[in-house]
C-alpha cells in the first residue's frame, strides 16, 4: 500500500471488514429511509430505489463472506455480479420514474436479459475480471450520475439544499462505482472504497432526510399560504354578506309596506317585523317578538269556530279584505294582506305584506253608502210626495175650521192638538223632502266660521247648560266657499246637537272643538267631542236613515242622513274619524270657491220671497174687492180646501179638477187669479201656464202655481223662469191670503185693484 504524504493506508484484513459492515448498515440504513418514505409520500420511485438498495445490501452481504483477493467461486460470483446488475437497473428505472418518464419494460427486461447474460459470460469465459466488471459497475455510475443529473434539475426548479445535497451523493457515489472495478488490487483499497461507499451512502440518506423535510416544509407553507387566501377570501365574504344583509334589513326595516315574517306552526308566531309593521299593530318600538298574529285580528263569530289550523289562518289573513286588524289600544284598522312562504333560519315560516285600507276602504264605504241613500232618498221622496197632499187638506181644513168657525171651547182644544200633531207630521213630511233633495237650494258665498259661529250662538243655552267646554279653533285665514247657508247651518246643528247628546253619558270634564281649516283644495270643519264615541260595528250604519241608537222620542235617526245629503249636494264630503284619545270627531269638507267664479245661483225671485213672507204691508183683514178666483187642481180635496179658503177671504172660487176643463171656461169668462197646481196629468201647470199665455197674456202674470214638489229641478227652473209666485203644499190660510193680495196688487185687472 502505498504512503501518501505520510498517511498509511494499509489497514488489517479485520478492517476491511468492518468498512464492509459499516456501508451494509448504512445502505440498510438507506433502504428502511426509502421503504419509509415511499409509504409517507406515496412516490413510487422510493420503492424502486429501495429495491436497489436492498439488492446492494445483497452484494456486499456476498462481498463479506469471502476475501477479495483470493478466488471466489464463479456462482458467488455470478450472483455478486447479477445483484450488481438489479441495482443498475432498478437506479435507472428509479431515476426515470423520478423524471416522470414511463419507459418501456420490454426495453427494461431486454435490458436485465443482456446484463445477466453478460455477467454469466464474463463469470464463466472471461479471464479478466476488471474486463466483466467495468462495464457493469459503469452502468451502476451512469445511473447513480443520472438521478444526480435528476436532482440537480429539481434543486433547479426548487431551490431545495436537499435536493442540491442528493445531486452532490449521488455524483460521488456513482463516480466511486465507476471507479470501483479499479480499486480491487489492492485490500486497502477494496476496504476503504467500502467506507466511502458507506459514508456517501450516509450522506445520500441524511440528504434525502433533508429534502422530505423542506418538501414538506413548502408544503406546510402552501397550505398555510392557502388558508391564509381562503381566510381573507372567507373575511371579504363575511363583510360582503354583512353589507348585504344590512342593506336589505334596511330595505325590510325602511320598506313603507308593513311585513311580518311568522313561524309556519298553529300559533303563527311573529319572528321579524318592519317599522311600517310596528306602526300598523300600534306598538311603537316594541318590537313584539313572539306574540302571536292571531291577537291582532279581529274575526267574525263565524270564523271564530271555522280557523282551525294554521293554513286556514294563512288562508284567510291573505285572502279576507277587509281583514280587521285590532291594534295595541283596540282600535280597529281595515286591511288587506298578501303572503308567501319563506325559510327563515332554515326552518319553514311565513310572511306577510300587510296593506292598510283605510281610505280606500273609507271612499269604497262612503260609495256604497252613496248608492244606498240615494236608493232610500228616491224612496222617501215618493212616500213625502204622497204625503204632502193628505197632509196639506188635513193641516188646511183644520186651520179653516178653526179659524172661522163657532166652536165649543173642548172641540177646539181637541181640534188644536189634532193641528199639533198634523204639524209634526208636516215637519217630518219636509224633513224627508229636505233629505231626498235633488239639488242643492240656492247657494252664496260663504265663511265657514260665520256659519260655525252662528250655529254655536244658537246653541250657547245648550252647550252651558250641559257644563260644557267649548273651543274654537277657527282658521282666520279660512277661504270662503259657496253654499246654502241655511243647509250648511242644520249640518252643524245636527253634529252639534248629536255631540251635546252623546257626552251626557260619558263622565266629565265633557269637551267640545269646533275647528276650520284649510286642506288641499277644501274648506275643512270638524266637530269633535270626548264623549263614549261610535262602536266601530256602528260606523258604517250612522249616515243611513232611521238608524237611531236613542231611546224613542230623542231621535228619529234623519240627522246624519241628512246632514249627509246636503253636504254630498255641496260636492263635499261628510266623515266619521276616530280621535285616538276617544269620542266622535265628524269632519265636512266643502270645496273651496273663489268669489270671481260664483255662479248667481238658482235666483229665487222677489215674488217667491214675498210669498214665503209674512205680509209686511197689508193687513189680513183689509178690504179688497171681491176677486174671481179661478182653482185647477187634479186633486179635488186640494181644489175643494183651496175654494172654501178663497170663499172665507172674500173671493168667488171656481173650482176646476183639469187644466183642459179650465181652458174651455177661460175661453168664456174671464178671471182675476188663477191657482194652479204643476203637477197634473194629461195637461200639466208648465202647458196650462203656456196656454194661458196665448190666451190671455195679461192674466198669465196672475197665476198662482201650487206645488208639492219644490226640490224638483224641472220645478224650480220653470217657477225661476215664469217670475211668478208659487204657494208650496201644505199651505196655510195667510200664505194663500198674502199670496192673492200681491197678484192682485202688482198685477191689478180692472175692478179688482186692491183698496
Ligand atoms: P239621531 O241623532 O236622531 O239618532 P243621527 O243620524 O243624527 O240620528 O245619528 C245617528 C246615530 O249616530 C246616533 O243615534 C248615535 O248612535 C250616533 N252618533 C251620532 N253622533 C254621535 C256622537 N257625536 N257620539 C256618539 N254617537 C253619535
């Protein structure tokens, strides 16, 4: 052996050995690192290289039982140089499926053939054995310099000190098994290639240790870097649905449609609700969580038994209009609903978009009462009409039987109670006329105030009588508007009077505001009280006619229903409002009406005004020549009352039942007045007055008309239009009396000019 600047490396047999254990144990070593890794990894080519390291451990196993430099039989050696050969192999194979490549095993088993082939020619025919080892162990260094190459790339592409590492073993390795074949002269050599061999081996194992741990120290940091992305992504997610949610809790919270989301089960359990919601239950802030929706609505007996489960409930909340909604305090509010099923936390419910009807459902109910009053108005107007007759010959023949006839003092108190009582019927007869009223009387411009003022100075006894504490809150400012004004008086009247009535029950302090206003385009008065106020069942009966809480005699139910008709008649409105604080507030509306625009009204004539005028300038008694009085009317007991009242003035009646009959006696005689009905048939008093005219123009000016029927239009109009003057049934004695003297003064024909 020779020195090399003074290092021996001549070492005993016993070391030549032990550098052989020392690399088995390492490439042992190397085997249970791949056969570990190969199953912590799942990589097939760690298994392929622990086979070769396996068949190297077989090599050197056989190396150790024999000295290398004396004759070893041919089968060891055979078997030395085939394991040799799968080591090679399985390192190339290896190093392709490292690099991902596939190779064919035609080509690989081909390959083993030709090696075992080659070791078996050269173990058995060759004389050198550098010649049949060289070639094999430079198979088993191109291999080794091969995964070297491998990981040189992959410390490229990497950057891993492993891989770098493995690349520097595997280049060391495979260039000592090259050069192993050449090292067999000598023991040292042989025995110190075996330690190289085993401290690379050791290197390659530690290396390798090394790669797996960065391997899986990047992968550690990908995942880590990948759950920090999901993180941020999951936080840019959370934010995103937080604003959306808040966005749409505000559009629910905002929404001016009332929603109410419930659970789906029997009691219908309230889980969300909006402000608009909050609002329409009267809750206020409250939020109401968990009650039930069934409290807040209100149901009929019938449907009390009918709802059972809670798809009938959902089936009549969205499908009954009006549904009655009960709020907090009580108060009923009309409704209309929509709903659909929703999940909401993931279990079933149920929600419901809430609508209040209020004034729709106000102009709806004002409509229908509109067509129901004027169905009874038509009605009324034909029972008053019939009545108007009857009453005026029972109210006439009393009046004239009293009035000139001897009677005994009993009779006549009897008589007197019999003309109280026709009285009253008569009232009542007008106060239907009055409600069944086509058009509205002649209208003027109006303040509101004056007439509420008016109304309050008539009533004042009353209204401190019954310790009440009135305030006016009167709109100074307040446009005028145009009306009747007598009318617009018994409207307040009434509401006054209905008020006064209603707060004898209620316990005191009784209070009542009277206040004008201006809305929009309309004068607005409402009258209010704190007194029991109208039970929402009643609310829509109030305006009928003859619906009457009061007890008998206080009265009769026309109040309302007329007021009603004579502010409809003003194209205003009439309405019943429920003050949140209690009682009855009824507020009219009447159009606001400049002055520029007003129409002149229906002209009542000087001549109607005097006739429904006491006499100021002649009194009953005066002398006045006897008249011919001429009386048409289809009626014979009017005809009759009308010729005995003539006859007691002083006049020669001539009664006619037909306006023809009085034509042909106009054509033969001659008369100073003529009291003529309008409506009769065949001719009616509108013809007769025609004919008249042609006949004799001058005594057409002298016609009395006769009328039950004033509120007609048609009436009204002609009776505007002729100028003349009218008498309206039932009539009185003096207004016949007045009546005949201004013919007869302001129309004189010859002799019957008044004294
Ligand atoms: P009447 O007063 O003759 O009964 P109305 O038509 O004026 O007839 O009124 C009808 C009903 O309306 C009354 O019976 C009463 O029940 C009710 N009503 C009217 N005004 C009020 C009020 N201010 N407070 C309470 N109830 C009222």
């Amino acid at each position: 052996m020779p020195e090399l600047s003074g290092f021996s490396f001549s070492y005993a047999g016993d070391y030549l050995k032990a550098a052989l254990l020392v690399s088995l144990m390492s490439v042992w070593v190397l085997v249970a690192l791949f056969f570990y890794l190969n199953h912590y990894t799942k990589r097939r080519y760690f298994t392929i290289w622990a086979a070769a390291w396996l068949f190297y451990a077989l090599w050197l196993t056989l190396s150790l039982r024999y000295d290398p430099l004396e004759a070893v039989p041919d089968l060891v050696v055979l078997m030395r140089l085939w394991c040799v050969n799968a080591v090679a192999l399985f390192l190339i194979w290896g190093s392709a499926r490292f690099l991902g490549q596939r190779g064919s095993q035609r080509l690989f088993g081909l390959f083993m053939l030709f090696l075992f082939t080659w070791s078996y020619v050269g173990t058995y025919h060759m004389d050198s054995r550098l010649q049949c080892e060289l070639p094999i162990f430079s198979l088993i260094g191109l291999a080794s310099l091969r995964i070297s190459w491998c990981f040189f790339g992959y410390r490229q592409k990497r950057r891993y000190i492993g891989a770098g590492l493995l690349s520097f073993g595997f280049l060391l390795w495979g260039l000592h098994h090259i050069a192993h074949p050449f090292l067999q002269t000598s023991e040292d050599f042989i025995g110190m290639g075996y330690f190289i061999s085993a401290v690379l081996q050791l290197f390659i194992a530690v290396s390798m240790i090394v790669l797996v741990l960065e391997e899986a120290r990047a992968v550690h940091q990908q995942a880590f870097q990948q759950i920090s992305t999901h993180r941020a992504e999951r936080d840019v997610m959370q934010s995103r649905v937080k604003s959306t949610e808040e966005r749409f809790r505000t559009l629910f919270e905002q929404a001016s449609e009332a929603i109410i989301i419930t659970t789906l089960d029997n009691d219908l359990r309230i889980l969300e609700l909006n402000a608009a919601a909050r609002r329409l239950l009267g809750l206020g802030s409250d939020p109401a969580l968990d009650l039930s929706l069934k409290r807040f609505i209100a149901l009929g007996e019938r449907q009390q038994t009918a709802l059972r489960s809670s798809a009938e409930w959902v089936d009549y909340i969205c499908h009954h209009r009006p549904l009655n909604l009960v709020q907090k305090n009580g108060a009923i509010v009309p409704i209309e609903s929509a709903g659909a099923p929703v999940s909401y936390a993931d279990s079933p419910a149920q929600q419901f978009f809430l609508h209040e009807l209020t004034e729709r459902a106000h102009l709806e109910q004002q409509l229908r009462q509109a067509e129901k009053l004027s169905a009874l108005g038509q009605m009324i107007s034909g029972v008053a009409h019939e009545l108007n007759n009857p009453m005026a010959v029972i109210k006439g023949y009393l009046e004239v039987i009293l009035a000139h006839h001897n009677l005994r003092p009993e009779t006549r108190a009897d008589l007197e109670k019999v003309a109280q009582e026709s009285e009253r019927a008569a009232k009542l007869v007008k106060n239907f006329l009055a409600f069944a009223r086509e058009k509205p009387s002649p209208q003027e411009m109006v303040g509101l105030n004056e007439i509420v003022r008016r109304v309050v100075e008539l009533r004042k006894f009353a209204i401190t009588l019954a310790g009440v504490e009135l305030v006016l809150e009167l709109d100074k400012n307040l446009p005028n508007t145009q009306a009747a004004p007598d009318q617009i008086q018994q409207v307040f009247v009434v509401l006054l009077n209905n008020a006064l009535q209603a707060m004898v029950e209620a316990p005191l302090p009784h209070r009542l505001v009277l206040r004008t206003q201006v809305r929009e385009q309309v004068v607005q008065a409402t009258v209010e009280d704190n007194g029991p106020g109208i039970p929402p069942h009643l609310e829509n009966r109030i305006f009928e006619p003859f619906f009457t809480t009061k007890q008998v005699g206080n009265g009769t139910g026309l109040g309302l229903s007329i007021a009603h008709s004579i502010v409809t008649d003003h194209r205003g409105r009439i309405y019943h409002q429920r003050p949140p604080q209690g009682g009855a507030r009824f507020v009219v509306e009447l159009p606001i009406i400049s002055a520029t625009n007003t129409p002149t009204g229906d002209g009542e004539t000087a001549a109607q005004v005097t006739a429904s005028k006491k006499p100021d300038s002649q009194p009953p008694n005066s002398p006045v020549k006897a008249a011919q009085v001429l009386v048409v009317d289809d009626e014979r007991l009017i005809g009759d009352l009308l010729g005995e009242i003539v006859d007691i003035l002083g006049h020669k009646p001539t009664i006619c039942i037909s306006a023809m009959e009085a034509l042909d006696l106009l054509a033969e005689q001659d008369f100073d007045v003529i009291f003529s009905d309008i409506r009769m048939p065949v001719m009616d008093g509108q013809r007769f007055y025609r004919e008249v005219s042609q006949l004799k123009p001058s005594l057409s000016r002298r016609i009395i008309f006769l009328t039950g029927d004033l509120v007609n239009e048609e009436t009204r109009s002609f009776l505007t239009s002729t100028g003349n003057i009218y008498l309206a049934k039932p009539f009185q004695l003096s207004n016949v009396q007045d009546a005949l003297l201004q013919v007869l003064r302001e129309h004189p024909s010859d002799g019957t000019i008044p004294a």
